[in-house]
C-alpha cells in the first residue's frame, strides 16, 4: 500500500475522527493462480477483513456463487444410494418417504457439473419419481417428470423387465404427444467457441449451438470444457428462437468456491463484480516470485471501471497485527485501519492511549510552580498551542512522505531486474509488466515528494510561530517512528 503497514497520527492537541464507512455496495474478489495456496489464504484473509469494514455494504460472495453455479451438497455416489433407499420403499409401499427422497437425489444431480454418468442418473430419478407419483394416483406431476425426461431424451425407452405394461404405455404415449408438439430452437454461441453444451443435465452439442430445437418450457443451459464450467443459465423457451452467447474464458476462470477467484484480468474481475451488482470491486493479486509475496489491492468503481485507489504490502507485514484490516481500509477509505474505524466506534475522544514515543524510561518530574495569572503569557501560550500544532502535522506529513517513499522500495527493486544500464526493457515481453511498475513508482515519488515538501513547508512555519510565541513553559513538539507506524505529538503545559 501506499505507506508500509499504515501510518497513525496522534496529536494531543486535538483527535482526528472519521465518519463510519457507510456508502456504495462492494465486493473482494482476488484475480491470479486460484490454485495457488498462497492467493486463496490471502484472499481469505482480505476478504474477512474487507467484509468487517463494510459491514452491511458487503456483498455476500457465497449467495453470489450459489446464483452463479450453485453447488451440490453430495457427490454422485452419494445420490445413488438415496436412490436405492427410495427405490426399496417405493416397492414397500412407503411411497411418502420414497418421493421425497427420490426429489431430494434430483435437486443434488441437477446441482452436480454435467457429465454423462449424470445425466443417466437424472433420467433413472426422473423414471423412479414418474413410477411413484403413478402409484399416489398424482397423473399430472408423474407425466410433468416423465415429460422432463422425454424433452431432452425423446428417444429413451423403459426396460420391459423393470416396468410394468401400463407403466410403459403411459410412458410412449406421453413420447408421442411430445414428438407432436412444437419445437423451439435454442442457439447458442460462446468465446471462445468448441465449449460442450448441456441442456437440463443432458449433452447436446458443442458451441455455437444452432437450431436444436425443444418443446416448450424452462431449461438450465450449462457449458463445459475440460475443467473449465460456465455460469448455470435458466432458459424459457416459449414462441420464438432465443439466442444465447455466453463468455466462457470469463466464466471458465471464476473459481466455484470461496474465496471469491477469478483467473483472467483485471477485466473478468469487474465482470463479475457488475455481476453481483456491485458499485465497488476490491481486487487482491499476489506477486508470488519473491520469498516474501508482495500483496496489491485495487479499489475499482465498478459503473465507470476506474481505478480509485490501490494499496500493497508484503506478505509477511500483512499477516502480523492488523496488517490485512490496516490494507482493506487504505484502499477503501485513504486511511489506515485504526484512523478508519476511530469514528464508527466512538461519538466523543477516544480512550485509547498513544504508544509510547521511546523505549526509555522518562524521569518523574519536579513539581511545577502555580503559574502566575498574567495576560500577556496567556496569550503567548496560546499562539504557542497553535505553532506546535501546525508544526507537529508538518512533521507528520514530512515522516508519511518518506515512510511512503520507502514503500515503494520493492517496486524499485523489481524495476532493475527488467531493464538495462540504459533504462532498455531487457526483454519485450515484459514492456506491459515493466510499464507497470514505472506508473507506480512515478506516482509513488510524486505522492511522496508532494508530502514531504508540503510537510517541510508546514512544520517551518510552525516552528516560527512555536518559538516566536513562546513563554518559558511553552509545549514541546515530538515526533517518532515506531514499529506499527509515525506519530507525532505535544508535551508540555498548555
């Protein structure tokens, strides 16, 4: 991030107070290798932190997912004994318990990533489903199953020697009416194209997709490539053809599970955070080739995709402390996660006591005289409060240029590994890499250039009024680095 593990300013002449973040809807997603064991736990990470600040304004990453490509609860093995159990009671007469087993096995297939061993098992719940509401008396929901079988299997026939006469002419009427019927097309296209095409469970062809037509009703359009598996589409065929183009290099790169991963550009991190319509998009990356990864984070508005603010820290900062809380509020808010948090936890000052500014003990000091009431001293003292004032945020800003200047030391640092004596890129396919890292490490010595004569500016003008106005107990101004951060501060009789 722009300043290594936040900067907190404390000044005891007065606090600083933010308001609570409250505002537009945003979501964490992480871009880069979801494999890589490193980006899922930092994601994770992020992620809890970034939804702790926001609050109610975060999306819920696990609904989206679930509206996305929802996943099943149980695994193929799983629904064959459900039905199986279905199966033994529907044939003991507990027809009850066997329905609602059989529905529960297929709302788990339909679930499932499509596969042929799937869709057989589908059809086979459908059949048992037909069988069972045949034996309830309920006709309508045993044909409305069997339908669903037949309108995407038209040809499948029932086994002689598991069902009965009755059972089978039912069924074949039910085919005939189908075949009768009239059909929709459905088309479908995807980038890039070759993507197999599942309609309702079942395989039906490869991408583009044109003129397979269907009897009316609502279908789950499905791509799949490899291990690669695209959005679950409801499709309503009623009149007219329906067209459907899906991006399934996006699609294909959106990790199913949590947390939220998208293997594609920063590009395919917006789309699917105008998916979840959101108004705000966060995007984590690890650079993972040093021995300590670097972490990034972007914060994007989603409508205009413009880039608002992007903070980073290492790997091993981001993990101590507050270190992953102290980044998400960077880039949500400008500040660090304490400064950030100060206005939503207290209406009035804050309790909380300022670190220590040194590790030495400070002597006790002697008692001081009663001061002598005297107008001239008074109003001295207070032109003094005011130089020490302006003089201490001087300071801090002069320490939060350089501290933002020494962040930016591993861009630099990466920068010589990619470019000659000359200031040639060494190797042309990492000019858009290199470019990068130039943008970032000009913004950074602009940033904090512009800090540290702005801070330089302020504390000598503070100082003229601090020394020129000052009686003889006037406050002392003091400033430090710690190990969690700069502060500055006042000491002294005010």
């Amino acid at each position: 991030m722009a300043t290594p593990r936040g900067v907190t300013f404390s000044i005891a002449a007065g606090l600083l107070a933010l308001p609570a973040h409250a505002g537009p809807r945003a979501i964490a997603i992480a871009s880069g290798d979801c494999r890589a064991a490193e980006l899922q736990t930092s994601a994770t990470a992020f992620t809890d932190a970034v939804n702790g600040l926001l609050k109610g304004d975060a999306i819920d990453a696990s609904a989206l997912l679930e509206r996305l490509r929802p996943r099943p609860s149980a695994g193929l093995d799983d629904v064959q004994r459900q039905l199986d159990g279905a199966q033994s009671q529907f044939y003991s007469g507990q027809l009850e318990q066997a329905v609602d087993m059989t529905r529960t096995a297929i709302k788990t297939l339909e679930r499932l990533p499509p596969a042929d061993e799937v869709t057989r098992q589908l059809i086979s719940a459908r059949v048992l489903a037909g069988l069972i509401y045949k034996a309830m008396g309920k006709r309508a929901e045993q044909l409305e199953v069997w339908k669903r079988v037949l309108r995407i299997a038209p040809d499948h026939q029932l086994d002689p020697d598991f069902h009965t006469p009755a059972a089978i002419a039912q069924f074949d009427a039910l085919k005939k009416d189908l075949a009768r019927q009239r059909k929709v097309p459905l088309n479908v296209s995807s980038t890039p194209a070759g993507a197999t095409v599942f309609v309702d469970g079942a395989r039906v062809g490869r991408t583009p997709l044109k003129e397979v037509a269907f009897v009316p009703g609502d279908y789950k359009v499905t791509l799949v490539e490899g291990a690669m598996q695209s959005f679950v589409y409801e499709v309503k065929l009623d009149s007219k053809p329906v067209e459907l183009a899906i991006d399934f290099a996006f699609e294909g790169g959106v990790r199913g599970q949590l947390p939220l991963c998208v293997a594609g550009s920063e590009a395919d991190a917006l789309k699917l955070a105008s998916r979840s319509n959101a108004e705000q998009a966060l995007l984590l990356k690890v650079d993972a080739r040093s021995a300590d990864p670097w972490v990034s984070a972007v914060l994007f508005d989603v409508p205009r995709g413009a880039r608002v603010r992007e903070g980073g820290m290492k790997a091993s900062a981001a993990r101590q402390n507050h270190g992953w809380a102290d980044l998400a509020s960077f880039v949500l808010t400008g500040q660090p996660a304490k400064l950030a948090l100060a206005g939503a936890s207290s209406v009035g000052p804050s309790t909380e006591a300022p670190p220590p500014a040194a590790a030495e003990a400070v002597p006790a000091q002697a008692p001081e005289p009663p001061p002598t009431a005297s107008a001239s001293r008074s109003g001295s003292n207070a032109g003094r409060v005011v130089g020490g004032v302006i003089a201490g945020v001087g300071v801090v800003l002069g320490v939060s240029g350089i501290a933002l200047y020494l962040s930016g030391g591993a861009d630099r640092a990466a920068l010589v590994g990619h470019v000659d004596a000359q200031g040639r890129v060494i190797n042309p396919a990492e000019a858009q890499q290199v470019a990068v890292i130039d943008r970032r490490i000009s913004n950074n010595r602009n940033a904090s250039l512009g800090l540290g004569l702005a801070g330089a500016g302020v504390a000598v003008v503070g100082a003229v009024l601090f020394f020129v106005l000052a009686p003889s107990d006037a406050p002392q101004p003091t400033a430090f680095v710690g190990p969690n951060g700069a502060y500055a501060g006042l000491t002294g009789r005010f």
